[in-house]
C-alpha cells in the first residue's frame, strides 16, 4: 500500500487505516522507541508507542507527502514524543527519588529523637523498652530476665513507655 492510499484510506475507513497503519509501521516505531526509552519499564515503551499511533491518527491530515513519507513523519513524531516521554519519566523519577530521601530524613531524625528521649530514660525504663521494642521479647520474657513476674513486666513496660512519650512531647507518638 502506497502512502497515498494509506492516507486516503483515512478518508473513507479510519479503523482498518489504523489497522493497517499499525501493521505497517509498529516495528519501526517500537524501534525508535526503545532506542529512546531504553532505561525505562516495557510498560513506558508500549504506551508511548500507543500514543504515537494516536497522534499520528489525530494528526493525519496534516500530513504533506510533497515533503515525506509517511514513514518520515512518523520517524519525526516517533522522536519527539518519545524523547519528551523521557522527559517525563526522568522528573518523575527525580521527584519520586527527592519525596525518598525526605522520608529517610524524617525517619533519621525520629530514630535521632528517639535515641536522644531513650538516653534520658533511667536505666531501668531503658533496658525494658530495648528489651521490648528492638529485641521483641515477651513480658514473660522480659519478667525471666528482670526476676519479676509477666503482669510486673508488662506494667512497668507501659510506665516506661509513658515516660518516653513524656520526654518525646505528648501522647501521639508510636514506637
């Protein structure tokens, strides 16, 4: 099929056109694409690929033949879509990567915080909110090593716990 009768073939039957646009240039187009997107997921690859082919359908009557083919003008549109496409997905992975790092900031700081209420703790209170939270013993367990009961473990466990909350600043903070 000429390119002529591609396009005139738009005029009179846009779905097999597509079709048959789709059947005569996908490989050329998946080509540039993935030249393009390489560093990316197949799943940009794909969609980006969908989207040329729906430009170029939108745009179809735009097309001059006195000035290229329509293999031309798909190769132009192939580029410049996939390489804004690259645009795209770099800034997301730029903004996804800076909200990362503030959570690990955020997290450092609190494990920072936390670290500082613990050192202020009397050793006692310490020993059991290490031995609860970051060994994950069991009152029972913690009763065998302190030589007192699981009820007497568990009670000053929750004593230890308020007074943490009282020197991190107030009831709203979960170990």
């Amino acid at each position: 099929m000429t390119d002529a009768e591609l396009l005139a073939l738009y005029r009179t039957d846009e779905g097999e056109a597509v079709r048959e646009t789709v059947r005569l240039y996908l490989p050329y187009v998946r080509s540039i694409v993935s030249d393009k997107l390489s560093a990316y997921p197949k799943e940009d690859i794909e969609e980006t690929v969908s989207d040329i082919f729906i430009r170029f359908w939108r745009s179809v009557g735009k097309v001059d033949l006195s000035r290229g083919s329509v293999r031309a003008y798909l190769c132009v549109l192939a580029k410049s879509t996939a390489l804004r496409r690259r645009e795209q997905l770099a800034e997301r992975l730029r903004r996804e990567d800076a909200e990362m790092l503030e959570k690990v900031e955020d997290s450092l700081d609190e494990r920072g915080q936390l670290l500082s209420a613990l050192e202020q703790l009397a050793a006692p209170d310490r020993q059991i909110i290490l031995m609860k939270y970051y060994l994950g013993l069991t009152h029972k367990q913690i009763g065998r090593e302190l030589h007192i009961g699981a009820k007497a473990a568990q009670k000053r466990t929750e004593r230890a716990v308020e007074r943490l909350k009282k020197i991190m600043g107030g009831e709203g903070y979960e170990l």
